[in-house]
C-alpha cells in the first residue's frame, strides 16, 4: 500500500492538488478547490487551511473527490510515471 506522510505543509498539498487539475476557489477556514472533468461535471473537495494538514484528512478529502491513494502520493512527491 502507497504511504501517504503522516503531516504535510499546506503550500505542499495545494501543489499536489493542482498538479491533479484541481484549482482553489475560496479560501478561509477551509480552502475549497474545484476540478473541472472531461465529462463537463465538476468535482470539489475540501481541506482546513491548516499550517500543516494531517495525511489521513487530505486521503479522505481526496478519496472522496475521486482521486486514489496512489496518484495523491504520486502528486505529493512530484513523479510522473507517464514517460
């Protein structure tokens, strides 16, 4: 099973999910991000606006908006396996 860190810098996460294709649309106590889809339906999630965000909240925000395990640890270490 692909590791995810246990507490990860907010400026980390938000750059992981945009390399996802998600983009921030509000920010305050929880920062909102939204990721428009091939299909025209649009897709959100969203994390605290925490100095460091816990692995187990952003999996499960992230889980929930469609994306695996495997491509948030992809995105959180900035590898692309595509080629």
């Amino acid at each position: 099973m692909t590791r995810i860190p246990r507490d990860i810098p907010l400026g980390r996460v938000l750059k992981a999910l945009q390399s996802l294709g998600f983009h921030v649309v509000r920010s305050g106590n929880q920062i909102v991000l939204v990721r428009d889809e091939p299909d025209g339906t649009v897709t959100g999630l969203a994390i605290p606006s925490h100095r460091r965000v816990k692995g187990v909240t952003l999996l499960s925000a992230v889980t929930r908006a469609g994306v695996t395990r495997e491509e948030l640890a992809k995105a959180l270490t900035g590898r692309n396996d595509d080629g």
